[in-house]
C-alpha cells in the first residue's frame, strides 16, 4: 500500500506544471527507493512499475548495477538509436557549407 501511494506522489510531482520543492520530491523519491528495495519482485510490483513510469525508471536506477536497463525494452531503445543515426546523418548531408555526399 505504500508503495503505490508513494509511487502516485512521485507520479504527481514529477508531472506537475508548477515549481516543485526540491526537498519534497527527494524526500518522496528516497522513501519510494526505500520501499521498492524492501518490495517482492512479483506481479504486484510490475503493476505498479507498468502504472507509474516514474517509479519504474527510480526502479531501473536503483537497479542499474545489476541489470543495466532492466526494464526498458531493447526492441524500442536499438529503433531509437537507430533513426537518431539516420537523423543525424541526413542533416549532415545537408549541412550548409558542408559539400553533399552521396548516400
């Protein structure tokens, strides 16, 4: 039970148009890191995890050392890493003053 409404907090804070007091939202987030560490790796937490994507990414980085980007699907991460490479390499043929390569 805490653990989702800390997650709903942090949801709230870190989606919030205004100013967010600084000390807020790193008490919120440590009580959060407190309670995802102490949580059972079961289909309760990935709900939570799947319905707060704020605690999922507190998640990742609490887990980092063990699993890298645990939670991010490598399909997605390689298509974006792949049409930022496509991306850059068209503005760079058409760069001003940069001589037009041939593709």
């Amino acid at each position: 039970m805490n653990l989702v409404v800390l997650a709903q907090m942090l949801e709230r804070l870190d989606r919030s148009a205004q100013a967010v007091d600084a000390k807020q939202y790193r008490a919120v987030a440590a009580r959060l890191a407190a309670e995802l560490q102490a949580a059972s790796r079961d289909a309760a937490l990935e709900g939570v995890l799947e319905s707060f994507p704020a605690a999922a990414q507190l998640y990742e980085n609490l887990n980092y050392q063990h699993a890298g980007l645990c939670r991010s699907p490598m399909d997605a991460s390689l298509a974006a890493e792949l049409a930022a490479r496509a991306a850059i390499d068209g503005a760079r043929r058409f760069a001003p003053g940069q001589p037009a390569q041939a593709a």
